[in-house]
C-alpha cells in the first residue's frame, strides 16, 4: 500500500493544516506519523472484516478495509482525530459503512 500518498492526498485536501505544517517544517515528520496510523488501522480494519466475513477474498477484504480507514481519516475533525487507535474502532460503523450507512456518533 502507499500510506504516504494517501496520507499526504488527505493532508493537501486541507490547504492551511498543509501550510502550517510546512512552514513549521513538521509535514514529513507528520506524514509519516499519520501514514503509520493509516497503516495500523487498515491492519485493524482487516483483521475485524476477517472475523465478520470468513469467506471473503483477502483482496477485497483489503480493499474495504482500507476503504473504511481512509473515510475515518477524512471524516476526522482535526489533526489529532487521525491519530486514533485502531482499538477505538467501531466494527458496527465499519459494518454500516460497507453497507453504505454511516454512523452516527
């Protein structure tokens, strides 16, 4: 997977958080902070929709998985929503999701 890419798509989407962190020369220590947290809860997300869905295919179990974890990324309220961790994370809003519900709350 390329975390970063995502990651840095993610962060570019929200110009001033992206122009603060460069002018403090912090994006690519925050990058790479936030592209491992990515990682983390797509491993999560994996792990769980594997337990839900025995049968699945790895792949697609990948791919919404990864589906799941980036939305969380983009539906965070500020920096510090990206930094959750995967333990906090609902399987109920994962399922809802994947239905193409999303949760409330």
């Amino acid at each position: 997977m390329h975390y970063k890419t995502i990651v840095l798509e993610l962060l570019q989407n929200r110009p001033e958080f992206h122009e603060k962190l460069r002018l403090s020369r912090t994006l690519l220590t925050t990058l790479n902070l936030y592209s491992s947290q990515l990682k983390a809860n797509h491993e999560a997300w994996m792990d769980r929709l594997s337990r839900v869905k025995p049968g699945s295919e790895r792949s697609q179990l990948a791919s919404e998985a990864l589906e799941i974890a980036v939305q969380e990324m983009k539906d965070s309220k500020g920096p510090s929503d990206f930094l959750l961790e995967p333990e906090t994370l609902s399987l109920d809003g994962a399922m809802a999701f994947t239905l193409g519900h999303k949760p409330r709350g």
